[in-house]
C-alpha cells in the first residue's frame, strides 16, 4: 500500500515530545542595503560556504538547535526573516511581524557604519515603520484581551533592573539590537567621525532599551561576537560577557548597561527624557553628516488605483502582480508555518 509522505511527517510531528517551557522565537533582520545581513544569516545558521545571494525583497528561513533537555527531545526552532532594500519594502513588516509570532520576537536593525549620510536617515525611517507595525499587532482586539503589550514591555522593562535611567527611555516592547556593520570601513574613519557616531548610537540605543553592537564579516572575532548575540535571542543562550564603549574600539553595550551621564554629561543633564535626547543627537549626527535622500515614497493616495486616470492594460498588469505579491507572502508563512509544526 502507498505510503502518503505528508501524513507520515504529520504523525511524526504529533508523536515528537516538546520540551516544557520550549517555545518557537523569531529573529527579523532588516536595515541598510548591503550591509551583510545574508552573509550573517548564513554563518549563524552554518551554511559557512554559501555564497551570498541577492535577497528578494522578504526572504524566510530558520534556523535548529537540538536541546538536551532531560524532560523531553526536540528541536528548538527560530524563523528567520530579512528585510531587503533598506526603506523600500518596509511595507512587507506585516508579514515578519504577527500576533502569532511577536512573544517570541527580537529585531536585529543592521546599519552601515560606512555610510552615514543615509544612516541616520534609515535608521529613523525604520524605526518609525516597526514602531507603527508593533502598535497596530498590539492594539488587536486579541493582543488586547491577553494584556500583550503590558506583558511584552514588563519582560523587556526587568533587563533595566534598578538603572536610574530606567523610566528615561521608550523601549520597543520587544528585544532590539542595532547592529552597526561594515566596522573594517568605519574604524579609518576619523577619529572626530568616529566619536560623535558612536555617542550618537549609543544615545539612540540606550534610548530605545537596545543592545548596541559593532560587526564586520571580514574579522573573524567581531563576527564570532555576531553570532553568540544572535545565538542569545534565538536561543537564549549565554550573553556576551564583555562589554566596551571606547569609540576607538567595536562598541559592545548590552541593552540597560549604558547611560545618558556616561555618553555625554552636558546631554544628560540638559535632556530630561529620550524624546529629547534623540532629538539633540539627531542634530549632532545631520550636523556632521547631512542626509542624502532616500528612496522611499510617501504617496497619500495610491494612485494606481485613482479611477480619473485608467490605464486598463497597466491596471490588469498591476492587478496581477498585487496577486503574485500576496500568493508570495502566503507561502512564506504557509513555510513558516509548516516548519514550526513538523519539528
């Protein structure tokens, strides 16, 4: 009698123990363009030899971990997401961010320390379209009824501790690490560059309760640092156990170990809270290097669908491909979700 694979993988599934407490955890990766997230993606998950493709606009794949937990076997699983295109495709948030997927959730923002004339310009782009894509999952009528975003702030809150500056910042209700790549660039730059980009990095990540770490692919130490903080919030692994803010040096600040006094003194004492904060360091950072435009287009209206304007071939054209869009994004979740219950 044939044997139907797909049932076989559904019983296998069934039959697997889970370990308590073991839950599914997602890591979104987005950021500037070029900025390595692919080449990071694959050492974490060892594919060391692969060479880096071109990502297509929203790419998913994840990542296993085999536990030695004595209550039961099983993997540990973390789905990994890339954002490509810088700001182009922030559109596709929706997606990587879901009620299904945002306790167990951390955002890996990678910016391009050799590019600071559109660093600051991403980054803040960026950290407005996460921002409005967490509130919209966490004002669900679902999130609200299971006190979600108290929940999540509560968890991302307890890594401050009993800081002093604990009630200064407006952190992201889930775990946030800038990671500034490209350092093998960045550390030629000079030293009056270097300083004013790194107090200003610190500031936003202190700001946002985020990890601030420096990278290069081509430095196999800084890439090893990479790795293990990567390894920490997909798999809750052991932290970094270093720490440095000499801006002569890769910056390595876990989130809640910095401060306003530490980063500058005269910042701290004039500033009463991170809104302002950001503020005085955005003019700092666009002082020294002012931003190139972006490419991102805020339109009002979409105007291919203004009805004063029909075009019926580009309009069935752009009809179709709105379908291919939406097929594609099922898919990756129909991926994600599959993986998530085979294993």
């Amino acid at each position: 009698m044939p044997v139907n694979l797909w049932d076989v993988c559904k019983e296998r599934a069934k039959s697997k123990t889970v370990a308590a407490g073991q839950k599914d955890t997602t890591l979104l990766f987005l950021g500037s363009k070029e900025t390595g997230k692919t080449t990071l993606i694959n050492h974490f998950v060892g594919k060391l030899d692969e060479a880096a493709k071109p990502t297509l606009a929203l790419e998913y794949s994840y990542c296993l971990r085999q536990t030695n937990n004595p209550t039961g076997g099983g993997n540990e699983i973390c789905h990994l997401w890339e954002l490509q295109g810088g700001t182009a495709f922030s559109s596709l948030l929706e997606a990587a961010i879901s009620i299904g997927n945002i306790k167990g959730l951390s955002i890996i923002l990678m910016l391009d320390l050799s590019q600071p004339k559109i660093l600051w310009s991403t980054m803040e782009i960026l950290l407005k379209d996460l921002r409005s894509r967490l509130t919209t999952v966490l004002t669900s009528s679902k999130a609200k009824e299971e006190n979600l975003q108290e929940e999540l702030l509560s968890n991302v809150m307890a890594r401050f501790g009993d800081h002093q500056e604990k009630h200064q910042i407006e952190p992201f209700p889930v775990p946030f690490v800038i990671l500034g790549s490209k350092y093998d660039i960045f550390q030629n730059f000079d030293p009056e560059e270097k300083k004013v980009m790194c107090r200003c990095l610190r500031n936003v990540a202190h700001s946002l309760g985020a990890s601030l770490q420096f990278y290069s692919c081509k430095d196999t130490v800084l890439l090893k640092r990479a790795r293990d903080l990567l390894s920490h919030y997909a798999f809750n692994t052991a932290p970094l156990k270093i720490m440095s803010t000499d801006y002569n040096k890769p910056l390595v600040i876990p989130a809640g170990s910095d401060s306003f006094s530490q980063i500058d003194n005269k910042g701290a004492e004039e500033e009463s809270s991170s809104g302002h904060n950001f503020n005085l360091w955005r003019h700092t950072f666009t002082s020294l290097f002012p931003q190139e435009k972006q490419e991102k287009l805020d339109l009002p209206d979409d105007p291919a669908i203004n009805e004063k304007y029909p075009e019926p071939d580009v309009d069935n054209l752009r009809k179709q491909k709105d379908e291919d869009l939406q097929r594609y994004l099922r898919e990756l979740e129909r991926k994600r979700t599959t993986v998530a219950d085979l294993l």
